[in-house]
C-alpha cells in the first residue's frame, strides 16, 4: 500500500529557530510533541549540523510562528525542514570566519564529532573553540512544493511526498463464534533514512498497533454529527494484551529529496496499512467479503461448505 503525505493544497509551511551560545544549542518551533519523537529529531538534526552535543527543545509557545498539526508524519517533513535550514544557516555563520581567514570557502569545511577540519587538513579546531564568546542565531522556514486537490478524475499535484508500505496479517478466526485475534503482523515499509533505529522500530510498532484497533475494536459512532462516545470505557483502544507480535522484516532506505536528510515520517503508514491486511486475512479465511470496519463477528463466520 502506498501512503500519500500531503495536504491537498493546503500551504504546508513550519517555522523553527536556532541559537547557539555557551556551547549549548536551543530550538525553538511550534511543533507540538504528541508522542510522535519530533523534539529527538530536532535534537539529532541539530547535532548533525552544528556538532553542538547539547540540544534544548524550547517548550511551545502561542507567541512562535504556527507549525501546523502533527499528522501523518508531517513534522519530520515540515518542521525538521525548518529546523534543518535554521541549523544551517547557523552553520554558515559559524564557519564564515574560519573560512575567510584559510582563504577558503564554507563548502570546504566540516563538522562532524565536535570538530572543525578542512578538507586539506590545514584547519582544525572544536567547535567549542570556534564559538568561544558568540551568540549565534538564526530563523528559517520549510515550505514544501505546492499541491492542488484532486480534479473529479482523481487526478492532480496534491502530495508532497510518498511513502510505501506492505504488511502480512497473521490471524486466528473462530468460524463459529465469529471472534478474530491477531497473531503477527509482519512489515516493510519505505522509511527514506533511518536517523534513530530504536525510535523507528517504535513508532511503526505503535503505528500497527493503532491499525489493529481499526480493525477489530475501535468504532467511533457519530450519528448526526455527534460523538456518542463520553469516555474511553466504552471506546475499545487495544491494549498490549491485544498487541500482536509484530515483526519488522524489511525497511527500504528510499530518500527523499525534500526531506531532512532524505527520512519520511513512519508511523502514519502501517496505521492506514494494517487495517487493510487484517480484513484480507479474514476474508482469505473465512471466504466471506469485508467491506466495513471494524470487523464484526458476524462478518468473520464462514461461508457453509456446498
């Protein structure tokens, strides 16, 4: 299945800013940490870019510019844009002076484990040293290309990005009683770059396991409009017990170009994803259609034999 990131033509733009002073580096953004492991990337990037260890993610104010939501993955797209571009220009700064004294330009210099060298070994020195008694800052945006909405032929520019994903459902179907239970849920999954292993085999752990709940227990009722549902005691989330096991078999380094280093969000992908193999897998064992979800017990008895 392939997962489609994008707006439709709505302007997808963040805004992230970057200081740096007495060693230590802190961004600010908009982006709202739900859980999603945006302020470990802005942390990382930053690392990356600046070889500044120490990294302070700002708390969310309502007087920074707005980021958007925190859909589909978009943060890592949008605002680690952001973040990325600001940390760069931050880069600049920081090496101009170094750069002109060597007669040399910025390109010709890295960073990369706290150290500054040039390419022909001329120069080098820490960063620590580097920005001894600067306060370096900078303000950048990431705005990606734009996209429209999908004419009645379901054509157009309207995403900014794709990302694929195929999942196998393993499932126990009771063909009597109608009751389904996930055994395993094997995934690979296009996931651009890998920038923190642990955190990605987490966040398409927790993106199955949201899918799985799709499938067989959450059933959002909303007649007329309206959320009947007053609470989560009678909105059925799954809990590790109805956790499959969950194996990632495959991941696919794909990048993408307008990316922060190539990496696309992971999580968004096998919650579209996995709702779709556990009905197939349903419907592979019962022999019956299943066209709604989530999928009712009545839905999973199996057709008579002839």
């Amino acid at each position: 299945m392939v997962h489609m990131l994008g707006a439709e033509g709505a302007d997808e733009v963040s805004t992230a800013t970057v200081k740096v002073h007495d060693g230590m580096a802190t961004v600010i953004c908009a982006a709202v940490e739900t859980g999603q492991g945006f302020t470990t990337l802005a942390r990382q990037i930053v690392q990356e870019v600046l070889g500044v260890e120490e990294v302070h993610v700002a708390s969310v104010d309502t007087d920074q510019p707005p980021a958007g939501p925190a859909t589909h993955g978009r943060h890592t797209w949008v605002s680690g844009g952001a973040v990325e571009r600001a940390a760069k220009m931050v880069r600049t700064q920081l090496l101009q002076p170094l750069a002109h004294q060597f007669g040399m330009s910025t390109e010709l210099l890295q960073i990369a484990d706290g150290k500054i060298t040039s390419y022909d070994g001329v120069l080098s020195t820490t960063v620590t040293e580097a920005m001894e008694g600067k306060e370096l800052w900078a303000t950048a945006q990431c705005r990606p290309h734009p996209t429209e909405p999908l004419d009645d032929t379901g054509q157009g520019d309207a995403f900014v990005g794709l990302a694929f994903c195929a999942i196998r459902a393993t499932v126990d179907v009771d063909i009597e009683l109608g009751s389904v239970r996930v055994v395993e849920m094997a995934v690979a999954q296009d996931v651009g770059r890998i920038l923190n292993p642990a955190q990605l085999a987490t966040r398409i752990e927790a993106g199955v396991t949201q899918g799985v709940g799709a499938a067989l227990t959450e059933n959002l009722r909303t007649p007329r409009g309206l959320v009947r549902h007053p609470d989560l005691t009678h909105y059925a989330l799954p809990t590790s017990l109805d956790t499959p096991d969950i194996r990632i078999v495959k991941l696919v380094e794909e990048r993408d170009v307008v990316a922060p280093f190539g990496a696309k969000p992971v999580s968004a992908v096998p919650v579209v994803t996995s709702p779709a193999a556990v009905a197939s897998a349903v419907r592979a064992a019962t022999g019956r259609p299943v066209n709604r979800l989530p999928i009712r017990p009545q839905a999973a008895v199996a057709v008579p034999g002839p």
